[in-house]
C-alpha cells in the first residue's frame, strides 16, 4: 500500500501558524510576502518548533532539523516539501 505524499501548501501552513502558535496571518498575504521573515508575521522559534512538530506527526517521520531554522515561509516550504516528496 502506497501512501501518497501531498505537499504543504501556503494555505495549509497559515493554518498551521494558527493553531499550532496563535499567529493569525492571511493565505494570501503569507504567499506574497513569502520571502519576509517569520518575525515580520508575530511566528517566534517555538512557534515556528510547534509547526514542524506538528508536520511531523501527520506525516509521520522527521524532518530536517533545518525546518525549525528556517527564516522564511518560502525557505520553509521549499525545504519542507522537498523532504516530504524525496524522503530527505
């Protein structure tokens, strides 16, 4: 049985950004200011650990211990979906 890999969308990690840190942040404005710091949207380092916890159990292995330090949604879901498609 095959399961298949989905990536994480901007969509998707708003909500994560929500429920897993309280940081209320608009899809639309996340996928336009993609290359600004987490910071510049209220997402500290736990927050941001929270999220990658949280991705991690859905999917059900380990990221990449850079996850947690990325700075940016673009670098975080550029390094994020990449592991989740190869297995990195």
């Amino acid at each position: 049985m095959t399961t298949e890999v989905t990536q994480v969308t901007v969509e998707e990690l708003a909500t994560l950004m929500k429920t897993a840190a309280g940081v209320t942040v608009d899809p639309g404005e996340l996928e336009r200011r993609a290359d600004s710091t987490f910071a510049e949207f209220g997402l500290d380092s736990l927050g941001l650990l929270g999220i990658v916890g949280e991705l991690e159990n859905r999917h059900g292995r380990a990221l990449p211990n850079d996850a947690e330090r990325c700075k940016s949604p673009r670098a975080f879901l550029d390094l994020v979906n990449v592991a989740l498609t190869t297995g990195a």
